[in-house]
C-alpha cells in the first residue's frame, strides 16, 4: 500500500538569477527525512516539494529553508 503524499509550495524571496540559490535550496530540502520530490522554480521563486507527513512537515521544510537564509514568502 503506498503511503500518501503531501504537497506543498514555497514560495521564497531571493533567488538570484545564476547564483545556485535554487539547486542549493533543492539540495537542503532532499536531505530531509520523508521529502519525496522537491523542484525549485528560480523564475517564480517557488519550491514544490511532495513529501510524507510521516516523517517531516511543511513547517519542517519552511524551518530547514529559514535555517538556511532563506526568506520564506508563502506556504501554502
């Protein structure tokens, strides 16, 4: 039986064009435990990201990118 997902986008202030903000953001957000998926869209500033809710949260991942530097803008 597959376990069911979640889905949440976040969207960020600050991803500069060609500075890897994005993929680093994409990096951080694979290391969390239960996260599935995880796109980050440099154009619209917006991470999507399927995960467990098992394991880990949209809080969890909104904390994981603040801890980063990273300036949360929406969850949703």
């Amino acid at each position: 039986m597959r376990p069911d997902f979640e889905h949440a986008a976040i969207a960020v202030d600050a991803f500069a064009r060609g500075t890897g903000e994005a993929e680093r953001a994409e990096r951080l957000l694979r290391r969390v435990t239960g996260v599935r998926w995880v796109y980050a869209n440099p154009l619209t500033e917006t991470i999507y990201v399927q995960f467990d809710p098992v394991f880990c949260s949209d809080g969890v991942l909104a904390r994981v990118l603040s801890d980063a530097g990273f300036r949360e803008v929406c969850l949703s």
